[in-house]
C-alpha cells in the first residue's frame, strides 16, 4: 500500500562500510547492520524520484503484502563505533545520485 517505512542506504555508503569491515575482520568476525537510522515510505521514495528527475511515477496502491513490517530502520551503531557514517543521508540525494548516474550510462554497465 505503499505506506511501509524502510531504511535506504546509498551505495557508496554500502560500499565503505564493506571496506571498513574487511578491516574489522582482522581482529574476528563482525556483524553490522547499515542504513541511514531514517525510515522513508514508498510513497515518499515515489515523490523524491518525481521531484529529482521532474517525471511522473505511474505507480497502483494495492493492499499491504502479509507479513510486511509496518517499519523495518536499520540501527548502524556497531559500524559507527568502527568509525562508519553514512555521507548520503538525504533521500533526495540518493535518488538524485542514481538518478544521474543512470542518465550517464543508459546502458549500464555495458554501455
């Protein structure tokens, strides 16, 4: 239905965290949940891309998924204790960095 609250986390956040990690593995094994500590709704993802790319999102609400989590927001505290923070907190920094990455290579990866 659109109105369930999950955490989203830019890649290059994703990406050093891993790096970090890797480091922290040297002194055993490490288990970090990553995200951004602020839950946004679909509905408020759909609006960011809108207002970013300045294109309209067609898009049904339709009944809530059983089993979905009403809220699901990560608590980053063991990887900020080893020093992580995420540098794209704003959602509409996230999409916008997709956003512009995807019009550079509209190919992919490949192209």
């Amino acid at each position: 239905d659109g109105t369930c609250i999950r955490d989203y986390v830019h890649v290059s956040d994703l990406a050093t965290a891993h790096l970090l990690a890797v480091e922290a593995l040297k002194d055993g094994p490490v288990v970090w949940n990553l995200g951004n500590g602020a839950g946004h709704s679909v509905r408020q993802v759909i609006a960011s891309v809108e207002r970013v790319s300045g294109l309209k999102v067609p898009y049904r609400i339709v009944e809530r998924r059983a089993g979905d989590a009403a809220v699901l927001v990560a608590s980053s505290a063991r990887a900020q204790a080893a020093g992580w923070r995420p540098v794209h907190g704003d959602l509409d920094d996230i999409v916008r960095t997709a956003f512009d990455w995807r019009k550079s290579h509209p190919n992919g990866y490949g192209g």
